[in-house]
C-alpha cells in the first residue's frame, strides 16, 4: 500500500452512514418546506418579508434605554391596536448626541409591518402606542414597498439564483466529467435545501422571514459550496493520473479527500469564526443573513467531503458493475 493510501477518516467504507446523515439534515426542513407551502397565506415555502410582500418600516426615535421586556410590551400593544404582525427591532443606539440638543435620542425603534397607504390610520395608531409606552417618541422615517414592487423583487431574486445555479451547471459541465459534475450539482442543492429547510423551521416557530439580504446568503453559500467541492475533485483527478493502476477508484477518493481534509476545516472554521463574532456582537438587522452564512458554509463543508464524494464513487461502482456484467465470465 502506498502513502497515499494512509488516512485519517474512511470515506468511501461508511458511504451509506453519511447518505443516511444527509437524509436525517435534510428531513426536519423538507418538511417544514411541506407544511409551510401547505399553510402559509401565499403557499410559499418561506415566510417572507416586506421585501417581497409589500409593507412598511417606521423609525421611532426615543430618549430613553430599550430593553426585551419594553419590546415585548409595545409588540403586544401594537397587535391589540390593530396593526398585523409587527416586527420590533432596537437598530441604533446613540451615545455621542450633544446635550444641547433638543431630544437627546438614545434609541431608535424600526417597526415593520404590512403595507401602510396614504390614507391609512394605521401612522397614527402606531404614534399613539408609541407615545403611550415612551417619552415623546419622535417619528424620523417612513418608507414603504407597494406590494406591486415586492413580486417584481421576488421574482428578480428568483431570477438571479437561477441564472448563478445555470452558470456553475454549465462551468462544472465543461470543467469535469458528467459523474463529477452531477455529484457537485446535487451537493449545492444539498446545501440549499438544508439552508432554505432551517429558515423554513425558524419561520414556523419564530416567525422569521426572509428578505433580500437572505438571497445574498444563499448566493453566497452556492459559491462556497462549489468551490469547496471543485478542491476535492481537482485532487481526485490528480490522484488518478498516478495511482489508477496502484489503488481502486474508492481508495483514490480517500486518499484525496483526506489530502484536502485539513484545507477544508481550516478554510470554514476562520470563516465561521468571522461569522459568529458578527453574529453575537453584530447589528440585529444581520443576524439572519450571518446566520444563513453560518449554517451554508457548515453544510457546504460537510457535502463537499461526505456526500459529493461519495456519489462519485457510487457512481463509478455503478459504472464497473455494469462494464463487468457486460463481459462473458471468465472460465475456470
């Protein structure tokens, strides 16, 4: 047995136990895919946000501290008011104002909720529970997405995902054989599915939604992804051209993904660590955009080394089954 051959983790002998793990990620979330498709208003997958639904952000500026419980009690003041399903955040905290000023603003409160027209009362009903709750809140900004301009975004970022998932489709075609190819497209589909399967899941069980920024996460989880897988079958290929009459196909696949196994944990574990610092100690209004980076680029790891891989060697055992029934036995 040559050096190559040494290894730390056996791919290619437990192949059907990493399957059998990417079957047991994916399940929770294709199901609350299911039932949010089955339940939610639209029939859409996803809750989604004033982004693509058409609502209305206001900002309130106050002069006093914010914490959970004051959020908690103007959101339940908001919804016996009458406004649907409004979504509370402290987005700005400011602590360089001049005294001098009039309204020293320590906080300013973002309210989203559904779309908000001209002629509507519901600014003024806001302002009222707003003014019941804190000291003269100061109402600084209004801006509102027509529900017309929210399918146009919907279908626009729809539009982009297909057309970056066309443009790997056809680079990974060209660049390797059809087996490799495939394995690195399922991979990405992989990787999405369990993103999109999560959020599916907050959605159901804390009323997440998804808007622009999150289409940018899953872009960027796709990229991540192929990239990864694209080190593995480089090496794969590599390992090939000199030891295909040394060692079987599945030993190769060890060996390569092991020879990229360090390269792979270190490159995701310094981005994650970048991620969780943004995500603990970053602004609110990112969080579930790190947060759909974090669990993309965990999954995309993952697939990279235990599921494309191992589809690749399906496949060519598929393939020498099939050359090998096709040859007359052998006498003995």
């Amino acid at each position: 047995m040559t050096d190559i051959a040494k290894h730390v983790i056996d791919i290619v002998k437990y192949r059907v136990v990493w399957l059998c793990i990417s079957a047991i990620l994916l399940l929770p979330g294709t199901v609350a895919l299911i039932y949010s498709a089955i339940n939610n208003e639209h029939h859409v997958p996803l809750k989604v946000g004033i982004d693509y639904t058409g609502g209305t952000i206001l900002q309130y500026g106050v002069n006093q501290k914010i914490d959970n419980n004051d959020i908690a009690k103007t959101r339940t003041d908001l919804e016996k008011a009458g406004i649907e399903t409004p979504l509370l955040q402290v987005v700005h905290a400011n602590t360089n104002v001049e005294k001098s000023e009039k309204n020293n603003l320590q906080n300013i409160i973002s309210i989203r909720t559904k779309f908000i027209g001209e002629n509507s009362d519901g600014v003024s009903k806001i302002t009222e529970v707003l003014s019941k709750d804190y000291n003269n809140p100061e109402l600084i900004s209004v801006s509102s997405v027509g529900p017309t301009l929210g399918k146009e975004l919907f279908k626009n970022s729809l539009l982009a995902l297909g057309l970056a998932f066309l443009g790997i489709v056809i680079y990974l075609s060209i660049r390797f054989k059809f087996d490799y190819a495939m394995a690195a497209i399922l991979g990405i589909a992989h990787d999405v599915l369990f993103v999109v399967g999560a959020f599916s899941l907050l959605g159901i069980f804390y009323n997440v939604q998804i808007d622009g920024l999150f289409i940018t996460a899953i872009l960027t989880v796709v990229g991540f992804s192929v990239h990864d897988t694209i080190v593995v079958f480089d090496r794969i290929r590599e390992n090939l051209r000199y030891y295909s009459k040394k060692m079987s196909f599945g030993e190769i696949v060890d060996a390569s993904v092991n020879q990229t196994l360090a390269r792979s944990i270190n490159t995701s574990l310094t981005t994650l660590i970048t991620l969780l610092a943004l995500y603990f100690f970053g602004g609110v209004t990112t969080k579930d955009f790190v947060l759909a980076m974090i669990l993309g680029i965990a999954i995309g790891t993952y697939s990279s080394i235990f599921f494309c891989s191992v589809l690749v060697d399906f496949w060519e055992d598929k393939k020498n089954n099939k050359t090998s029934a096709s040859k007359p036995a052998a006498l003995v």
